[in-house]
C-alpha cells in the first residue's frame, strides 16, 4: 500500500494495490514523510473506500486520540455482536463521545431516556457500552458517567439496525422527513440531508420511533433539564411540542415530558449545526 497523503499522524490517503484510493486509519502512519510505500499492512485498523467528504471534515474536527480510540471500541464490538456493524460508526462515536465531554461541563449529569429499556433488550450491546465507557474514560483521562452506558449502546444498536431494514421503514423514513420540513419551516433553515448531522439526527429520531412503536415506558426524572431547556431556547421547545403534537395524531402514540426533552435535545444540535448557533 502506498501512503500519499497525511491527514493526520493516525489517518492517512493511500493507494491500495490496484491503484484505488482510500483513507486508512493506523497508529503513526502519517507520521513518516510521504509518499512512501507501506509494507506491514499490519499497521492498518480500518480502510475506507469512497468516504463521505462530511466524514473527511470530521477527521479535522475530532482529535487523533479520540479518533483511534473510537476505531478500538467498534473492532471491540464487532468482535462480540453477531449483526454487521456499519464501519461508519466510527465517526458517529467519535463525534458522540466528544458531545458528552463538551456537555458534561454544562450539566454535571444526566439521566438517559431508555436505559433500563435498553438494557433489558439489549444486553450484550450495553455490555459492550460499559465496557467501551470505562476504555474513554481512562484513556482520555475525562469522568463520563455511567449513563452514557446508554448512548454508546444505542450507537451499537442503531449502527446494525441499519443493515436490517424492515417493513415499516419507509413509512417511518417518510415521517421523518415530515419532521424535518416542521424543522426547517418552524426554525427558519435549511438542512442537508446529505450531510453527517443529519443523518446523526435521523438514527436518533428512529429509535426514538422505535421504542414509542414497541409500547415502551420511558424513564422519568429529568425534569429539572427540560425546565431549563424550555425557558433558555423556547423556539427548540414550541417547535418540539408541534412534532410530538403530529406524532400523536399520525401514529396515536401519548409521549411524556421525558420524550419531549429527547427531542429537544436533538432537535437543538440539529440546528446548531445548520444555523451557525452554539
């Protein structure tokens, strides 16, 4: 394999044996001067042919460590789960992991919706979470709390999921679409539905589809957050109220406070990123 390009000392442009470009994720093989030619093919964690430019961005956004720490974790989970995990995953870890430290410094803690679901339902993913939680916090020297168990198994779960689609989907992809023109009519943006963010935003909204169609029981106790939500960005919170409110009479589902803070959450982050807001 030929190094052409150095992205980062850990990710690298090659080109593989035939001639194909790519992007490699190895510990220190952008470090050396390139072009040069790459003999132990031992070095290379993952390959990627054809990345997503939005994928490109984020490996200047998020930083090296973090990166290959991200890439350990899915090998870790890919060795244990029987499902095929998207290798994009990756990024959608990284990008989540990084989220959690920058929101641990505003809110000290807080409580994940679904996690006694989810760990009811999913046990090996969220054995996989707990482990891959105490990895990011020693190797990152940060103090993640333990409901970000949670999170990192929805990311697992989500990941798989989308290599098994099933009959309701398109029903549901159109709802999500639905909701995204509510967004961008009630927020004033434009949202691309190409870029990462969005599709962040869409594995999101599915499995929080999902677990309203299955008759789930959500978990109470973040009511302090909402509270706080509501009064510091009330546009997030009217347009959250009039998707629950279209929710409720396409599909039927009674939703509680504690959806309607997931929501928000979501819906911010959404557009954060599409307005220029932080």
């Amino acid at each position: 394999m030929r190094v052409v390009k150095k992205i980062n000392n850990n990710v690298a442009e090659c080109l593989d044996n035939n001639g194909k470009s790519l992007v490699a994720f190895g510990r220190g093989i952008g470090f050396p001067k390139t072009p040069y030619e790459l003999g132990d093919l031992s070095k290379i964690d993952m390959t990627f042919y054809k990345l997503d430019p939005h994928f490109q961005l984020l490996l200047d956004e998020i930083p090296e460590d973090l990166m290959l720490l991200s890439v350990e974790i899915v090998q870790n989970a890919q060795k244990e789960l029987s499902g095929k995990l998207n290798p994009t995953l990756i990024f959608s870890l990284a990008d989540h992991i990084q989220f959690a430290i920058r929101r641990l410094k505003e809110f000290k803690e807080m409580k994940i919706l679904f996690s006694q679901d989810v760990a009811q339902l999913y046990p090996k993913e969220t054995k996989l979470a707990e482990d891959a939680l105490v990895l990011i916090n020693t190797s990152l020297g940060v103090n993640l709390p333990h409901s970000e168990v949670t999170s990192i198994a929805m990311h697992f779960i989500n990941s798989q999921a989308e290599f098994d689609i099933d009959n309701e989907s398109q029903a549901i992809e159109e709802l999500i679409e639905i909701m995204t023109q509510m967004i961008e009519n009630q927020l004033a943006i434009r949202i691309e539905r190409e870029e990462f963010n969005y599709q962040r935003f869409q594995a999101h909204v599915r499995y929080y589809l999902k677990r309203l169609r299955e008759n789930e029981s959500f978990i109470n106790g973040n009511e302090t957050i909402l509270q706080s939500l509501k009064e510091s960005q009330p546009h997030i919170y009217q347009v959250a109220v009039v998707i629950m409110d279209y929710i409720h009479q396409s599909m039927g589902y009674s939703q509680s406070d504690d959806e309607l803070l997931y929501l928000m959450i979501h819906i911010n982050r959404l557009y954060e990123k599409n307005s220029g807001e932080k």
